[in-house]
C-alpha cells in the first residue's frame, strides 16, 4: 500500500471485520477514510477508535437503498474533497441452513450483496470520472459466495 498518504477513501462495510480493519489500514498509510455501515451505534464506535490512526468520518448507510447510497457518495466527496479509492465491502450473510432459508433472507443478502456493491461501484465510477479518470473500485468479496 504504498503511496497513499492524503488518498481519499470510502469504504463501505467498513464500521466491523474486515472493512474496519481496512480503514485502520489505509489510515495508518496516510489515506483519509470515510467509511459506512447499517448500524449507526457501531458507525460511531468504528470512527472514534479508527481516529487514532488518522482522519476518518462515517456515516450509517444501507448500500441496497439508491438514495442512501447517494447520500453516502455526496457525503465522502464533501468530507474528502473527492474520492480515489471505493473499497467496496459491505455484505450480509444469513447463517442458515440452505434447506431452511426463507426466501425473504435470501433476497435481502441479493439486494445488499449485489445491488448494493452495483449502486456503490456506480455512483463512484460517476465521480471518478467527473472528476478526470482514475482511481481504484476494490469489490470484495467472501467465502460464502463459494
């Protein structure tokens, strides 16, 4: 990870795990992170522990709903002045048997896992290239697609 110091990074997914852990990341590099997530109790935490690392804000978001997503996007271009790299991590994950998962479970991790990761990519890609071209999209991705 070199070369980040004043990137400008929104990750969703990235108030728990593997985002959090990425935030701190970035941040510990130099890069200025605004991360999301669905709870804003653990938004909040997330943000007041990554700061001892560097500058990093955070709002809740659901990534699957178009008009949060763009307030997501509006909001990091604000706090950032711009942004250089997604990380592009949120994703949900029911632990339910196969033969016992309602339809209703299953849609939602559909509609957060790729439509939320579409709407994010896209907004993104949109800034991006307004303002020039390039900039990294990183979409990660788990096991339990597998």
């Amino acid at each position: 990870m070199r070369g980040l110091r004043d990137k400008r990074v929104l990750i969703s997914g990235g108030s728990s795990g593997i985002g959090k852990a990425t935030a701190q990341r970035f941040l510990e590099e130099g890069a200025r992170v605004v991360l999301c997530g669905l709870d804003p109790e653990e938004v909040e935490t997330a943000v007041t522990e990554l700061r001892e690392f560097g500058t990093a804000t955070g709002l809740p978001a659901d990534v699957s709903r178009d008009d949060e997503v763009t307030r997501l996007v509006d909001s990091a271009c604000s706090a950032l002045g711009g942004i250089d790299v997604l990380v592009n991590n949120a994703g949900i994950a029911w632990r339910e048997p196969f033969l016992t998962i309602t339809p209703a479970h299953w849609d939602r991790v559909l509609t957060v896992n790729l439509r939320g990761m579409f709407l994010v990519a896209q907004a993104v890609a949109r800034v991006l290239v307004d303002q020039g071209g390039g900039g990294v999209i990183v979409n990660m991705s788990s096991t339990n697609g597998l």
